[in-house]
C-alpha cells in the first residue's frame, strides 16, 4: 500500500492534541456578533472536539 496523502483542508481545520484528541473551533463566531450573548460568544471561542465514527474517519483523512 502506498502512503495516503494528508487532507489538507481537514488539516487546516483539525487540530492533534496532545492526548490525541481532535480539537476543532466552533461555528457562528465570525459576523453578527451584536445580537449574541457574551456567555454564547465566550462559548464559541472555547475548542470543540471530534469524537465517534466521524473521528476515525478525521483521522484517516489526516495520516493519523
């Protein structure tokens, strides 16, 4: 088998984590900020992780 190629736009949105978790940001954080609550916006900054089968399937897209 040859070696797969990095997904590079899966690479540029997932990030490894130490642990070996894969750290993702949230969505909705870009525009129309005025209208969301400060408690909603310090959750979007806050990392989401990938988890179950779309986790494996993340990982093989990276080489992982």
């Amino acid at each position: 088998m040859p070696k797969l190629k990095t997904h590079k736009g899966t690479a540029k949105r997932i990030k490894l984590t130490g642990s070996g978790k894969l750290a993702r940001e949230r969505a909705y954080g870009n525009h129309i900020l005025a209208k969301k609550s400060k408690a909603r916006k310090r959750n979007i900054k806050t990392a989401a992780f990938v988890n179950g089968k779309i986790a494996k399937n993340v990982k093989t897209a990276l080489g992982v």
